[in-house]
C-alpha cells in the first residue's frame, strides 16, 4: 500500500526539480511551489536534461502560493537553508496530521529547522549526493550522481534505525528510478556529507574554480584533504566518528565526476545568499562545544562571510 498518495515539491530547483521531476514521471501525483519560474513552468512544464536520459513533463501542477496548495502526505524541502525563515509560513499549508516531512537540505541544523514548525515526528533527513543545476525557467541539468540517503530525525540526536516509514520511502523512491540508501544515524550521514561540502563548496567561491581544478591542482587537493580530516576530527569528538577510509573514497569520488561547480559557487556566481551557517557555521559551534576546534574550515567560514558581505 502507498502512504504517500500526494506529494508536494517546496523549491523547485536543482534539488526539488529534478528529485520531483523523476516521481511525477513514475506516476506520482506531485505538485511543484514555485517562485520566479511559475508562470514559465505553469505554461511550458519542467524540462530535465539528465545523463540517465532526458525528459519532459509538459504539463505539471504548478503552484505559486503554498496555501493554494493541497495539503500532501509526503511533502520534499528543498529550499536553500538561506531560506528557512519562510517555511512556517509554507508548511502548516501542505502538511497534514499524517504528512512525512522529507527535508533535502545540507549541512547541520536544517532538520531542526524544519521540526521546529511541524513537529519532530514528520521529519526524515535526505542527503543528496548529486551533481544537478537549473540551467533556466523550469529547465533542470543532472550531470551525474544522484543518490539520496536517508534517516529518521530524532529531536535529542539518537540514531532511530531502520523504521516502517523509512523503508517505505525508500521503496517509493527507488520506484521513481532514485538510488537511496537507509540509515540508522541521520546524524552520522549529515557529518559525512559535511567530510564534502565543506571543502569543495567553499574553495570553489574562494579559488573560483570547478571541483577538477581542485582536484588537479596538489596544493588545492591537500588542503582539501586537511579540510576533510578536520571535519572527521569535529565528527568524533560530536561522538558520530566518520572514518578515514571515508574520506579517501569521496576523494576518488570527485576525482571521477564530470567538472562541477557546487551549489555554494553557482548561489555566488549568482549573487545569491550562501549557506554559511548550515554548512560551515553549525558544524564548527557543534565541535567547538565538544572541545574541538577547526581552523582550516574557520579560516575558510571566515573568507567565505567576507565574500558574500
């Protein structure tokens, strides 16, 4: 039996387009927020350039207000944290007593966000491991990668396992043709997805280069490392250890990927706010209050501020 008969996409971007995109196409009765692309996608629909394969949905269910919308029994977050101040004015429109909460979002905090207005019982944490941009009004490029992970949010911390619910998200992803994986730890696996973001979506603002150059140059490549073991240092001491093996395989990673630019440098290059708290600012408060201080991502948290000041 599905428990999520209606789903409900908030940003539709790089993230919730393409995410909303693939269950629309499997048959899911999606409807999309959007902003500046409304009318574009209202008429033209949402296009996805993706290297599984293009597609279009030419008609989808477009809504520019969240309170026009239909309250949904999965509703995705894929708003930039930057803008987790609006959400209690969206999703007390879109949930309903039963609704899961699946939040796409980076960093630390965001899941805390999100339960905070609607309840820590709705919430799932999803990690997404996936090169993707929108490229124009309602048009999505995927480049590569694609997998999301998956974790049960618990208020106090505590790992929650593998439960019912989980599982059955998982299998409705997987049926609109998304990888995933499920864990017990929601936050281990946002410690490990910060062992990335936190090197590569700054360099690239601070060096203003794609993920090869960083890659290519020995310089750039070691102090992306010395990054990483900070992180897993910071991970350790918050008492969810992320293992060095770990960080040579997202190394190998993203020497393998097409040439990227991260979220962080695409919202720069764009003039857009950055995620500066998510991703470099909690972290650091986080290891801090465990006794642990990070200089080189410091460092890089406090060229970052001066940028986007």
């Amino acid at each position: 039996m599905n428990r999520f008969k209606s789903i409900a996409v908030i940003g539709t971007g790089a993230i919730g387009g393409y995410y909303g995109g693939l269950l629309q196409r499997s048959g899911q009765n999606v409807h999309f927020l959007l902003h500046s692309d409304y009318e574009h996608v209202r008429e033209h629909g949402l296009r996805i350039d993706s290297k599984n394969g293009d597609f279009t949905l030419p008609q989808v269910n477009a809504w520019r207000t969240a309170a026009d919308m239909p309250m949904c029994d999965l509703v995705l977050v894929a708003l930039k944290t930057t803008a987790n101040q609006i959400l209690p004015e969206i999703l007390p429109h879109v949930v309903h007593e039963h609704s899961t909460v699946l939040v796409l979002q980076n960093g630390l905090g965001s899941d805390d966000d999100v339960a905070s207005v609607i309840g820590a019982e709705r919430v799932i944490g999803g990690l997404c491991f996936i090169c993707s941009g929108k490229v124009g009004p309602g048009h999505i490029h995927h480049q590569d990668f694609g997998m999301i992970t998956l974790g049960e949010y618990r208020a106090d911390g505590s790992a929650a396992g593998l439960t019912p619910r989980l599982k059955a998200l998982g299998a409705l992803l997987e049926s609109a043709g998304i990888p995933i994986r499920m864990e017990e730890d929601l936050l281990l696996a946002r410690w490990k997805k910060l062992v990335w973001n936190i090197p590569f979506n700054g360099l690239s603002v601070v060096k203003n280069c794609l993920t090869d150059t960083l890659m290519s140059d020995p310089e750039t490549r070691a102090l992306c490392r010395r990054l990483m073991e900070e992180v897993a240092a910071g991970s350790v001491a918050c008492a969810r250890p992320v293992e060095t093996a770990f960080i040579d395989q997202m190394l190998d990673y993203t020497g393998s990927m097409t040439p990227y630019a991260p979220s962080m440098k695409l919202d720069y290059d764009h003039g857009r706010p950055l995620e500066l708290e998510a991703i470099y600012g909690n972290p650091l408060r986080a290891a801090r209050a465990a006794g642990v201080e990070m200089p080189e991502t410091q460092k890089l948290y406090d060229q970052l501020r001066e940028l986007s000041a």
